[in-house]
C-alpha cells in the first residue's frame, strides 16, 4: 500500500476483456464510496479513437506498411507498432494469422514456454510473435497509458493498484501476472482472486446491508463463468468478536470452458443448417460475424419467453448486401438444446466430468475442458470439497453428517455468460435437486451482482478495504504445496523408483507470510540447474509443513510444473552437492516464493516456478 | 447574445471542429480565441485609432443591414458518420443497391443487416430521444413561449398560445454527441477501405 496513493485501481485483465474501476480514497469514507469506471481510450478502426469501458484482450501485430500512417495513433503515442484492444478485434476477424486472443489463457498453460514467443499460435514464420508474458504487458501498459492520459497528476505507478486472476490460477501463472504488472511499472501491486472481488463487488453493492443477508453457517458458492474461464470458489460465513467473517475455503480447477466456446457453439451449428440447407460456405470471417449474430440472437431467446426464434443474417463481404446476404434463423428449441443440454445439462450430484484419453504428450494448443457440461464440473467441485468448512474457526456448518457433497447455501453468480436469466436458473434449479436428494435445504441465489464489470469494480474496491475500511475475505493459499523426492530404495529394472511428497507450504498461508523450512534436507549440485517435481494439492489442509506422503489418489495431488534451483558456482567446487532445506512463504503482492537455504551459512536462493515447460530442447 | 442567436448544438459542434483547426493552424485566430478567453474581444483593437473609437461608431447611423450569416457544416464530422453507418451497418453498400429487381424477402434480409448495425451505431455515438413525452395522436397543449425550433405548429396556424392540438408526430432530439476522435493522419473521406484477400 502507498501512503502517497490517491486512488484504489481495480484492473480485471480478462480472457477476453480487460477493464479499469477506480475508488477516489480522498472522497470516499466507511460505505460511502466514490467509483468510477475508466473509459479506456482506444483505436477501434484504423485513425479512429473512442473511449470504452471494455478493452478486448486482444492484440494485433500488423505487417510493414499493412495499414496507413497514423491508423494505430494514440493520444499518448503517435505510431505505435502494433494495435490492442477494439480495433485488434476488428482486424483480426479478417486476418487471424496476425491477431494474439486469450493470452491469459496461454499464461496458465504448464505445457507450453510462457517466456517464448509463441502467440498467434497458428502463424506462419514473417510474423513477428510474442509471448504470452508480452501480450499481458502490452494490456497492462495500454491501460496504464490510459489512466496517466486522463489523470496526469496521479500517474498509476503511485496507486494501489489491484490485478484479478482466475482463482485456480497456479503459481507460475500467478507470478507471471505479477512480473507482467512489474515490466508495466505497477509496483503497488496486490493480486485478487476474481470470484473473491465479484464477492465484493456484491457486497459493495448491498450498501451495507450483506450482513443481514448472509449468516453464520452460510457457505457461498461463486459461480463465476466469464469468456473463456469458468472459475468456482466456496466462501464460508463465520464469526469472530461478534462480527461476520468471510473466508474462502476453496477453489476449483482451471477450467478453460466459457461463454466464447457457447456462442462458438451456436455458430457452428447454424452454419451446418446453412452449409446444408444452400451449397454456400462460410469463410472464416462470416463464421465471426455469425457468432456475433448467434451471441445477439442468444440473449434475445434467453431473455423474452416468448419469442420462438430470431433470424440470422450473415452479410457478404463484398458490396452485394442484397443477394450477398445468407439467412438463417436460431430457434428456441436450438439454443435450449445445445445451450442448455450442451453446457447445463441436468445430472446427479455424483456424475463426474468425462475425461477423454489425451493424443500425444504434448499439446501445442491450449488445453480446453473436455466435457463441456458446466454442471457436471460444479458437481466434482462440490464433492471433492467436502470437508472444505472443517476447519475454519467460528464456523457452525449446516451440513447434515452423511452428506456426499459440500452443501452451498447460497450462490453468487459472475459472468457475461449470466446474463441470461434462464442459465442462472438452471444452475440454481440443478444445484437445488442435488441438495434436495442430499437431506439439505436450498440454496438462494444472492442477487444484484453487475455481470460485466464487477470484477473490476470489487477489484477497486478491495484495494480501499484493504486500507481498513470495511469487510475482507480471509484465505492464504487454496492448495498445500509439496516438493517430490524420490524414495532411497534398490533400482527395480523397469520400474520408475517411487516419488515421496513432502510438504513445504501448508494450505491458507496468507499474504506476506514465511513458513517453517522443511526439516528434510534436498541435494543441489553446484553450477547447475536442479529440478524437483512439484505438487499442489486443494483438498489436504491439514498437512504441515514437513508432512511427508508416500502414497496419494489422484484427486488428492496435483502436478504442476517443476521447481527448478541454480547453484552459483562462486566460492564452491562445481558438481558439489550442498544439501538444502526448502522454505515457502506468500508474498505481499500473492505470489508464492520459493528458497534454498544450506545447512551452512546465510546464503538464500531463489528456486523458480518453471515457466518454460515445453521449451525447444 | 439572446436566445435566438444561440447557435444550435450541431452548430457548436461544427464551429468547436472548425475553432480546433484554426486554432492550431491559424495564429491570428489563435490570438482572437486567446483574447475571448480573457474576456476580451476577439478582435484587437485597430492599432491607428485614437480610444474613443467606440464612442465614434455610436455615432455613425445608418449602418447596412448586415447579411445574414449562414452556417456551413465541415465535411468532417458528416464523412466520420457515413464510415461509421457503413462500418456498422453497412449503409452505402445498402443504398447502393439497385432495389427494382430483388425480392422483398432478399431486402427484409439485407435491412436487418442495415438496421441493427446503423442501430448499434447510433446509440452508441448519439443520444436521441424524443421531444414530445405524449404519444402521438393524444391532444396536447403548447403553451405560451413554446419554443418555435422544437414544436412546429401545422394546419390552421392562427392566433395566438397556448393552442391545443394532436400530437403527430413527437420528434426527435439529440442531447449529446460522442463521434470518435480521429488520428491526424487520418483521411474520413476513405469511408471504407477496399479489401484484398491474400490467399
């Protein structure tokens, strides 16, 4: 925190979206808050600048001289090299070799060098690329660029800025997020869960009346769908001292299924009816303007009951508006099919999402769900989280002894994807009959969450709490972390020796926190790199530091990738082995650290997160 | 200056557009919105002549007439709007068509097109909103001291307010304009690029 800072920032660097809300400290006291929302200035035709409260997350990398002098100016830079936001977008309909979209989800890949320029991911060679960690800068310094241009007395370096990321967000993708903000010169950093600020997006927007909305024993459950991310977190209600607590006990796993693969969805399957139906074919721009068309024509059919389709018209290219034009229609029963039944379908608390054998080892696309049903994800989440209210102090949990899930006694939902009502009632009408057949009562769905920015505007709005004005979400860390050593034991010819898990981080350490070094001591070579598997587990919160496993389920561990520790060879013999106790800790910032530390001596070392699996070897 | 010399919006918006460039380009201009700035008026005053010049022009009678001053609107902003109806909804292309030989089913396809896009635009560049908070076809009352640009009497216009009559129409006003800003370099006359598709 800054004592200089003016302003609390709230940055949602979305999948699809970016967007800036920012709370005037000076004018703000207790509930009474003073926000705004940026209008962020942006190219959205070539010479053409408006301001929008949405920056799409998308980048455009032209050719030389592909576009005409001065098309990508802005008000802070007459020529800059590339475009982002809008017009990005826009151009890259057209020509997608040149377009980078969903760098974020790129920066949670453990399969790919996230330090490699590798985005656009299909383009060929002439095209200057990225990296997933440049593509989050470029966002990040476009909406700095934006803030000083409009508030030039308080440059954004000196606010207490706030960046969300998605809850199931590892470490590595967490750091990289936070190395991204650091290149942008966002020092006064805080990272936030964003279930957690649309949490308090709600709360903020109760004016002061949530706690007469929730209670002890309430276990919340935020269902955030956003673009391409489906995020979901438990927020258990407490007590202390005679006042509400909130904590968040648990996060799910990366999910990469949204909104974008909804609409797309849609479009392919009223481009089959067209492609049937006519002998024209959709070129790869009129299937982006029939999923713009299908996204319209889905909120329409989700929001008037009444109607029973609406029609599409995908316009030609050419000039030829008439004639040129293809028609189609998306009816009711198509959008409830393949919307509702495809990505909502009714299922038992104990169905599972359908895993399909992987096809090769490595992926060079990003990794998506393989089973699109939202609702059957949500039901592994609850169930694998079980026990997530055990242990949190001041909490009387409702739960009846023999339940098979965690029982959500209310639900916020978050997203574009919610917009419309009757997805929201499906989720809730689904989770509702699992609890009804679990001997529990039903969960109410909190409303009056603004779908669009509220992970901007709670963002903001933590970054004003924070300064002790109101409520906070208590959580630390949603896994324990564990380094693998392999067990001392006779080489079995054919068998891998055995992998032992010793934890090194409990679960919920909390921001600026050092734990114990573990007591068990790892070898490192001197002057060269050493990488030990690593582990992430959400559900064991009662191991400490030190724990050691030798056998684990699958659900229980996770493997994330390797930790990785460099001996500098100064003052010692290379190939030396010098034994080391590893010590984890959460920074101030939200990211986890990681150092060796020799039986000998003050030295520390960092060990890094590995960022680039997938490196060319 | 009163009320019926205020210029309309559309001509504020005009002259601001015009008052920008000159501003930049022209230094005498320059100096002229500088002085109104300060409160003073625009044109200096003429260097040859002793103080008591105004005092002199009272005196002078007579004066001609003066011509009316007719407003021109720029092309600018006009040629920003036409790109941005063609962008969204593809404007010229529709009004470029020839309608004598396509279907009406063809174009009730193409308007769609046409009218959402033209829609998006509007609203999200324009904020318009009708003058007339009655439905049309109710009796309504204009009062005394109506505003002559906003309500325009038909049909038997005689005497004096207030009048009542059927509301016909409950016309439209524009309260605010938000047209992009463009890159100097930039030329609005290009209302849409040609496109070449490189295989």
């Amino acid at each position: 925190m800054s004592d200089e800072a003016s302003y609390a920032v709230g940055i949602d660097l979305g999948t699809t979206h970016c967007a800036l809300s920012y709370v005037d400290l000076d004018l703000s006291e207790g509930e009474e808050v003073a926000q705004h929302t940026l209008a962020i200035p942006q190219v959205v035709t070539p010479g053409n600048i408006e301001g929008r409260e949405l920056l799409p997350s998308f980048l455009y990398l032209p050719a030389t001289g592909e576009l005409g002098e001065g098309a990508l100016t802005l008000p802070w830079d007459e020529s800059p090299s590339f475009g982002v936001g809008e017009v990005a977008r826009a151009l890259g309909a057209k020509t997608p070799i040149r377009v980078v979209s969903s760098a974020k989800s790129w920066l949670c890949h453990g399969g790919v060098d996230r330090l490699a320029p590798i985005l656009p991911s299909h383009a060929p060679d002439e095209v200057t690329k990225v990296s997933p960690l440049q593509a989050s800068i470029l966002y990040l310094e476009h909406l700095r660029d934006a803030w000083n241009d409009k508030h030039p007395d308080a440059p954004l370096d000196e606010q207490d800025v706030v960046i969300t990321v998605p809850a199931s967000f590892d470490p590595a993708a967490r750091e990289l997020t936070a190395e991204a903000a650091r290149d942008a010169g966002l020092d006064n950093l805080v990272l936030l869960e964003e279930p957690q600020a649309a949490l308090y997006s709600w709360i903020q927007g109760t004016d002061g009346t949530w706690r007469d909305q929730v209670e002890v024993g309430d276990v919340i459950l935020v269902v955030d769908v956003g673009g391409g991310t489906t995020d979901l977190s438990l927020m258990a209600v407490s007590e202390r001292e005679g006042a509400l607590e909130l904590h968040r006990v648990a996060v799910g796993d990366h999910i990469l299924l949204g909104g974008d693969n909804m609409d797309l969805a849609l479009a392919v399957s009223v481009r089959a009816k067209i492609e049937q139906e006519s002998d024209k074919t959709l070129d790869a721009w009129q299937l982006g303007a029939l999923t713009h068309a299908c996204r319209a024509a889905k909120e329409s059919l989700l929001g008037d009951p009444d109607l029973e389709s609406v029609p599409i018209v995908v316009p030609s290219r050419g000039r030829k508006l008439i004639g040129g034009s293809i028609r189609s229609e998306l009816t009711r029963a198509e959008v409830e099919q393949l919307l509702v039944e495809g990505f909502f379908p009714e299922c038992a608390s104990g169905d599972r999402p359908k895993h399909r054998a992987r096809v090769g080892l490595t992926q060079l696309g990003l990794p998506y769900a393989q089973d699109a049903a939202v609702t059957r994800h949500l039901a592994a989440f609850l169930a694998k989280q079980l026990g997530a209210t055990e242990d949190v102090e001041g909490f009387t949990p409702k739960l009846p002894e023999d339940a098979t899930f965690l029982h959500p006694t209310a639900i916020l939902f978050n997203g574009g994807v919610f917009e419309s009502a009757l997805l929201e009632e499906r989720v809730a009408a689904q989770i509702n009959a699992w609890l009804e057949a679990d001997g529990g009562e039903p969960a109410r769905v909190l409303e009056g969450g603004s779908l669009g920015l509220a992970v901007a505007r709670g963002a903001a709005y933590y970054g004003y709490v924070r300064r002790g004005e109101g409520v906070r979400i208590r959580g630390g860390t949603a896994q324990a972390y564990y380094v693998g050593v392999e067990a001392a034991m006779p080489a079995v010819p054919g068998m891998e020796p055995p992998i032992t898990a010793i934890c090194i981080a409990p679960f919920g350490i909390e921001e600026g926190t050092r734990c114990e070094p573990a007591a068990q001591e790892l070898g490192l070579v001197v002057g060269e790199p050493v990488s030990f598997r690593f582990f992430g587990s959400s559900v064991r919160r009662d191991d400490q530091v030190g724990t050691v496993l030798e056998r684990w389920s699958a659900d229980e561990l996770e493997e994330l990738p390797e930790i990785q520790a460099t001996l500098p060879a100064e003052g010692k013999t290379p190939g030396d082995v010098v034994p080391v106790r590893l010590q984890a800790g959460v920074t101030e910032v939200g990211v986890l650290e990681l150092e060796a530390i020799p039986r000998e001596g003050d030295d520390r070392w960092k060990v890094e997160l590995d960022v680039r699996a997938g490196e060319t070897q | 200056m009163s009320d019926d010399q205020a210029p309309s919006f559309f001509a504020r918006l005009l002259l601001a557009w015009v008052a920008y460039f000159r501003t930049i380009f022209d230094a005498e201009f320059a100096a002229g919105v500088v002085r109104l700035r300060d409160g003073q008026p625009a044109l200096p005053p003429p260097k040859d002549e002793p103080e008591e010049a105004p005092k002199k022009k009272k005196k002078k009678k007579k004066k001609p007439k003066p011509a009316p001053v007719l407003k021109e609107a720029g092309p600018g902003a006009a040629l920003q709007l036409l790109g941005l109806l063609q962008r969204e909804g593809r404007f010229i292309d529709f009004m470029e068509e020839e309608l004598a030989d396509a279907s009406d089913e063809d174009i009730g396809a193409a308007a769609r097109v046409v009218h959402e896009g033209c829609k998006k635009a509007l609203e999200e560049h324009f904020t318009i909103e009708p003058i007339h908070a009655s439905e049309e076809g109710e009796t309504v009352k204009v009062e005394e001291g109506y505003d002559a640009h906003s309500i325009r009497l038909t049909g038997n216009v005689v005497g004096e307010p207030p009048f009542e009559g059927e509301l016909t129409h409950r016309g439209w006003k524009c309260s605010e304009v938000e047209l992009p800003k463009m890159s100097e370099k930039h030329d609005p006359s290009i209302l849409a690029p040609a496109e070449v598709e490189l295989a």
